[in-house]
C-alpha cells in the first residue's frame, strides 16, 4: 500500500564510515586446508555504518550545470552539456547529549580523563576521516525507525526506501546554545551523487568513482536497525543550565574576569555561537570528466560570538587592545544535567589562541543592556596543540 505522507517519525539518519568507497560491512576472513591447498572465504559481518542521534532535522539536494552549446545561425543552443559534477548537500541538525555524533561524523576528539590533546579537525586535514557517505532511512508509514525491524532482503516488497549521499565532506559546522533551549549542534556536507534504494542491505554503495562519475557496484553496504537516542551518554538532552564559559589567556590556567569595560565574572550570557566553514577546492584535470579531487582552501577560521545581558562595567581602553592584542582560550563545558563537575562534562569545545574581534552593545527601552562579543582563531595542523579548535567529551 503506498504512503500517504512520511514524517519525523519513519525517518533516521546515518554516517558511513571513511573512506566512502571503503567496505561498509566488516570483513571476516577464515581459511580452510583441503589437503595441500588452502581455500580462503572472505564473509560479510556488521555493518560499519552509524546513526545520528537526537537529530531534528534533515534537508537534501542536488543541483546540476550546464554549459550551453550555441553557434550562429540557430537561436536556441543545440546542446546543453554537463561540464561540472553536481553539486549534492545534506544539512542536518540534531540536539547534544554527548559527542556519540561527532565521533561518527570523523571530528578527532580527546575523551574524558585523558591527557592526549588532538586538534577537532586533524582526521579531515591528514584525510583519515574526511570524505563518507551518508544515508537517510524511511522505514512504512505509521512505524518507528526506532527499533524497526523490516525485513532485509531487497528482494522482497519492502516498504523501506533508503536516500544515499555519496562522497560526502564536511562544509561546516555549528553548535550553539541559549537561554530556553537545548544545546544543539547542525552540519553541511557536499556530495557527489545521490542514490535512491529499495530496502536497506545487499545494496551498492551511494559513492562513485570522483574522476568519472561511474558508479561503485562491488562494494555493498547495510543499515542497521533504529538505535535509541541515549545510548552512550544516558543523557536525552544537555540543558543550558549546565553549561559554563571560561576565558582564559592563551595558554594560562587562570580564568581572566575583566575583558575591555566588561566583566565577565559578572555577565549573565545568554547565547554563544560557535562554527566554521571547510570551502572546498575542486581539483581538474584533462582526461577527467570531473575533479578528481577536492581540497581544503585554506587558512579555515572558527568563529565564536557570545551574547550577554550586562552587569557591571568595567574600566578598559580599545587603545590597550590595540597595543597589548592578547590572545584568549575560550574554553565552553557542557555538563551533565544537574552537575558541575569536571569530571561529568558531556561536551567540551576550546578555541585556542582566539582574538576579540568586535564588541557590540545594544540598549533600547523595554529590554536589558547586552554586549555581543566575537571572538575568532584560525585552524593549525593535525599536530598543533596550542591553537585551533580542540573537542573532547563522552563520545562512545
């Protein structure tokens, strides 16, 4: 019977693993001696490929070029050819209750307790995390992708229908919290082909080969039954109530509480916004129908703006600014609900060696004094550990 609508409830989001043309399944391999010979049988086991959790929203494209062929004599163009590879996005958002979808995603992290110190992008600069696929799960009207179980077989008439996003990198990245609302964090990737399946395993993988476009039919991938939502952290959303934002001097431990006429230990901060943009560069070449590649353009910036209703005022002088030009660690703890402890941060993100950008004050009749201060620091290499951004948490 076919549907008649799907919604939020039929649907679940998942990240394959790096790189997208890798194996999606795990590999077992065992040997059997016949005698003098030896017969090697590789098997298909678990499927490598995650789902998102908590996440609210999920919105796909593609958008296709095309370059007119005109000649004089003839108005309309007689041909209109494909040059660029199409461009397909995904954009999803999903609430923090841990770093379980960051993990998945490829950010490189440092879990609680440990001292190990890597810098949030180094998996995508080094390659090592940087390019999967994605895919959007749409299980019968009426059930839950929750804890679904459908049949696997695509040979049968299953009602499961799976969108794939193939070749898929990172574009940006933002988390952000307020007062009211829960911690949330939301993501762009570009891709390179969007697939549509029938049933979820014993399918070809949505990734094609970047150079010519042709389809990868050998590999298989399989996506594994709907996961609840709280089953790393225990945690089902991360409140604001919970969350704490230090400035630091770059490098220091000491928490600084003044900040050019604003005082910090003071401020009632109601948002922050942290996020970057990774611009890619595609890379041609003749012989090659498309990019053959796309890089990273570089310098990458994070940004950070913090929105807080103004208590008291401090001394301070732009002419200091300018002089001194220090550089901060922006340091920002999600905590367990409930807790202040170090040792219950569920999320933590630091921007190292970050300068203030702008500072702005907004007052009107009717509303609270505010600053709004933007803060911003450039990524370093993988092995960098004094500036760029760094994310460590519970992730798995």
């Amino acid at each position: 019977m076919p549907r008649n609508r799907i919604i939020y409830q039929s649907e679940a989001v998942y990240a394959g693993p790096s790189p997208s043309t890798g194996f999606h399944l795990e590999q077992t391999t065992t040997t059997v001696w016949t005698g003098v010979n030896a017969i090697t049988t590789t098997l298909n086991g678990r499927s490598k490929v995650k789902q998102l959790q908590r996440v609210q929203t999920a919105n796909y494209s593609f958008n296709i070029t095309r370059q007119d062929v005109n000649q004089f004599g003839e108005l309309a163009a007689i041909d209109r050819v494909i040059l660029e590879s199409p461009t397909v996005s995904l954009d999803t958002s999903y609430i923090l209750g841990s770093l379980e979808n960051e993990d998945i995603l490829g950010f490189s992290m440092t879990p609680s307790g440990s001292t190990a110190v890597f810098a949030a992008l180094s998996g995508f600069l080094n390659k090592e995390s940087d390019e999967r696929n994605y895919f959007i799960k749409t299980v019968p009207e009426g059930n839950d992708a929750l804890g679904d179980s459908d049949v696997l077989d695509p040979s049968t008439t299953s009602n499961t229908n799976v969108i794939g996003i193939g070749n898929g990198f990172i574009s940006s990245y933002t988390t952000e919290a307020s007062v009211g609302d829960f911690p949330t964090a939301s993501v762009s990737i570009e891709g390179l082909n969007m697939q549509f399946d029938r049933g979820v395993s014993g399918n070809a993988i949505p990734a094609i080969t970047p150079a010519d476009g042709s389809k990868i039919t050998a590999t298989k991938y399989a996506l594994a039954s709907g996961e609840a939502s709280n089953n790393v952290s225990g945690v089902s959303a991360l409140r604001p109530g919970d969350i704490t934002l230090s400035w630091y001097p770059n490098g220091g431990t000491t928490a600084i509480t003044e900040l050019t006429g604003v005082s910090l230990s003071d401020a009632k901060i109601q948002s922050y916004s942290l996020s970057f943009d990774l611009a890619r560069d595609p890379l041609q070449k003749l012989g090659s129908r498309f990019a053959f590649a796309r890089e990273i353009t570089f310098p990458v910036t994070v940004t950070c703006s913090v929105d807080a209703n103004l208590g008291d005022i401090t001394t301070g002088s732009l002419a200091d600014i300018i002089d001194d030009d220090s550089a901060y660690d922006l340091d920002i703890k999600l905590n367990a609900p409930g807790t202040s402890n170090a040792d219950n941060v569920m999320a933590r993100y630091v921007l190292k060696k970050c300068k203030l950008d702008s500072q702005e004050y907004t007052s009107d009749i009717g509303s609270n004094k505010s600053v709004s201060l933007s803060f911003s620091a450039q990524v370093g290499g993988p092995k960098q550990s004094t500036v760029g951004l760094f994310i460590s948490g519970l992730a798995h």
